[in-house]
C-alpha cells in the first residue's frame, strides 16, 4: 500500500525512529512503521484536508500531528486515541507473510 499521489514532506516520530510520517498530493497524511514497512494509519477523509497536504508534524511529546494544505487549513490529529494506539503497537507485530488471502495488514487504521 503507497500514497495515491506525490509526497510533499517526510517527518520521523521525535521518540520512535521506526514510525514515519508522509504528507501527500492526495489529499492524506500516512503513518508507516519503518521496520514492517507498512502502512499503519491514514488521516483523511470527511474532517480531513481537501486539497494536497503540504507540511506536517509530529509535537514534541508526539502526542499530536499538524498538517496544512492547500486547502488552506491547519488540522490536528491526535496519536492518543485507543484505536490509534492500538494500531502502532500491533503493528509492530506484523508478520509480512506472502498470501494472496491476507494481502492487507489488519492492523491498518483510517482516521476521519
């Protein structure tokens, strides 16, 4: 799974090096554990931006990501939900395993 678009900014999480966050022309920030290489959380949708996102960031204690975009918004995620949590650490746990029947982690999260 990749970005439906070009990649505006990479940012690594300030505490975990193995997570990385992507900023996109499709409209999306995706947040990607480095050492399963996969896709664990996508922000976006319906409260998401509208337009390409431009820039984003993790906040010091990495409790929050901030995204702009063309769309001229600033949007706040927050990394403290339970689903979220939930989903980073299971991720961690992927075993990447070549089977047509389980092509797709199920640990992925989309966040609206």
């Amino acid at each position: 799974m990749g970005c439906g678009d070009s990649i505006n900014e990479l940012k690594l999480h300030p505490t975990d090096n193995s997570l990385l966050l992507s900023a996109s022309k499709d409209n999306s920030l995706r947040l990607w554990n480095l050492k399963t290489q996969r896709c664990v959380v996508i922000f976006g949708g319906l409260e998401g931006h509208r337009d390409e996102v431009l820039s984003c960031d993790f906040d010091l204690q990495a409790h929050f990501i901030l995204s702009c975009g063309m769309d001229h918004s600033v949007k706040i995620w927050s990394l403290e939900t339970d689903d979220v949590k939930k989903t980073i650490e299971l991720s961690y746990n992927y075993q990447n395993e070549k089977t047509i029947s389980n092509s797709k982690p199920t640990f992925s999260y989309i966040q609206y």
